[in-house]
C-alpha cells in the first residue's frame, strides 16, 4: 500500500465531550489538517432552556475551524456540501446522526469511526454502559471502516483498557475519550504511510449495545449483589440508578443510588431492598446474597445525602 505524500485533510464529525478529545488530538497532530466540524445542531437545554454549542463545536471555534449543523443528511445539497470540502478522511466520534452511504462514499479514502468497545462486542449506541452492565473487565477503542451497517466495517485499530471492579461509567467514559484520540492519530499515522490492514469483524461474535433510558436505571434487590453493582456503576452518572423504598409509613420515595460496594454476606429472613442503616460509614442495603454499601443516596426533588444524614432523617434509628 502506498503512502500519502501531503497531510491528510480531514472532515470531522462528532457532538459530546467523548468527540471532542478525537477532535483535540487531530489539532495536536501534524499529520492531518482538519478541514471542517460537522456537529448537531445547538439544542436547548437546562431550566432557562437556552441553545447551547456542543463541545465539538466550542472546540472548533476556539481554533477558527470553519462548523457545519445540518439536520440531517437528507437533502442532496448537504451532501454536495460537505463533498465539495474535498475530504481524504471522515473522521466519526458519536457525531449522533445515522451516515447515509452517499456520505461514507465522500471522502477519498476511507470515513473512520471512533467507536468505545472492541468491536464485534457492543455494536450501538451505549458500548460503555453496557459493558459494564454486563460485567466486562475489559473494553477499548476501536477505529473502524464505516460502513452502511451498525458498527460493522473492519477494524484498523483496536486498543484495549481495563474496568476496574469499582470503575463507574463515567470513569471509563474519561479514560476511552482520551484513547479514543490516540487511536484516531495512530490509525490516520498508518494511512498516510501506507502501513495498515482492514480486518473484518466476526458477526457471529457479535453483541448490541442498545440506546440508553431512564428505565435502565431502575435497581431490583431481588438479583444477586455483583449484578446490581455492575448496574449501578454502568448507569453513573446518567441516567442514574434509582429504587422506589418504602419507609415503613405506607408512601414510597424514590431514591437514587451511587456506585458503592459490595458488603458481607446477607443475613437470613432479610427482604431484598431493605435499607439495613449505616455500616463503616455507608448506607447498608439488602440484595438476594450480600448487602450493598453506598457512600450516599438522593431522595428524589432533594439533595445527595450522605449514610449518617439519610439515617438521621430518614430512618428511627439514629445515634448522634
């Protein structure tokens, strides 16, 4: 395979935080030249429910990269648009918008997606939630060939990193952003000098990563403690995990839970769910095997409480 005598000129697409560490790193790297943002359009959002840019697009602006906001790619003059930019390479970080094929065949050479697992596991759109979910001790970054299908073009660079026991999704979410940048230099590094391989995925290995909802966050204590952590940890910090308890009054609250760990061994006769007090300075509740400790909860409309304040002002046990 030949090599790329001049910079790569690079089109960039990509909305939250995750896409802006993709986007610093390109700036960083003397390799490309990044073209053009294309980020969704501003959304309203908080109580005033202003429009505000995405982290992408502050980005770009702050280094005076030209921003492109279409709706979609829909109507053919968006995607003349973005031909006539004449891109070598589409660089794709959770851009948010589903490529139609008109797109992907644009760029001279290949559109690069920034995806967080290691693909064929975790096709979709919440790899990092659901890879926790389900108890994986490792995930990663790969780089991978876009095509029409969800995540399923052959991979140019794959690296891994290690979830740790207690690593929470918002942990990962940090450390696979900054991956995710190194990744995308080193695969447009192997493209400009010619020395990569496209490897194709194994769809029989392949698992999905659906989309996130609040629902997902809703903790049964009737399962065993391991999965709830893995719960717990995968849904920190959106969209949170929460349970409705029931005090003893008859009226339920709601409460939201955060990522704790896992206590002693469950006694006898205990109903899941029950909030057992305070244990080494966490609130101690029950699960189908073991008691789950968290440094705080939240009741819902009030403010995160710690154990000794939500034993205090909450339960009829409290010592001060």
């Amino acid at each position: 395979m030949g090599g790329v005598d001049e910079k790569l000129r690079v089109v960039f697409m990509g909305t939250p935080d995750f896409a802006a560490a993709s986007l610093r790193a390109l700036l960083d790297f003397d390799g490309c030249e990044v073209a053009a943002v294309y980020t969704q359009p501003d959304r309203p959002c908080g109580r005033g429910q202003q429009c505000r840019p995405s982290p992408v697009k502050v980005l770009a602006l702050e280094h005076g990269i030209d921003v492109y906001q279409p709706e979609n790619f829909k109507d053919q003059a968006a995607v003349d648009e973005l031909a006539a930019l004449k891109p070598d390479v589409l660089v794709v970080a959770a851009y948010g918008l589903i490529l139609p094929q008109s797109v992907l065949d644009v760029p001279k050479y290949y559109p690069l997606n920034v995806h967080a697992s290691l693909l064929p596991k975790h096709r979709g759109a919440a790899p990092i939630q659901r890879s926790i979910e389900s108890g994986d001790v490792v995930t990663g970054i790969t780089i991978m060939k876009m095509e029409a299908g969800l995540d399923t073009g052959p991979v140019m660079v794959a690296r891994a990193l290690r979830i740790g026991h207690n690593d929470h999704a918002g942990m990962i979410h940090d450390e696979l952003a900054e991956l995710g940048g190194v990744c995308i230099v080193e695969a447009l590094a192997r493209l400009a000098h010619g020395s990569y391989e496209l490897k194709p995925q194994d769809d029989a290995l392949a698992t999905y990563a659906g989309k996130l909802s609040k629902k997902d966050g809703e903790v049964d204590w009737n399962r065993p403690a391991k999965d709830i952590h893995n719960q717990i940890r995968a849904m920190y910090p959106w969209p949170g995990a929460y349970f409705e308890w029931d005090n003893g009054s008859g009226k339920t609250m709601r409460l939201n839970v955060t990522p704790g760990e896992i206590g002693t061994d469950e006694s006898p006769g205990v109903d899941p769910g029950t909030i057992l007090g305070e244990i080494d300075g966490k609130l101690a509740i029950s699960t189908a095997d073991k008691v789950y400790l968290t440094a705080e909860v939240k009741p819902q409309g009030k403010k995160a409480m710690d154990a000794t304040a939500f034993v205090c002002g909450y339960m009829k046990d409290c010592e001060v």
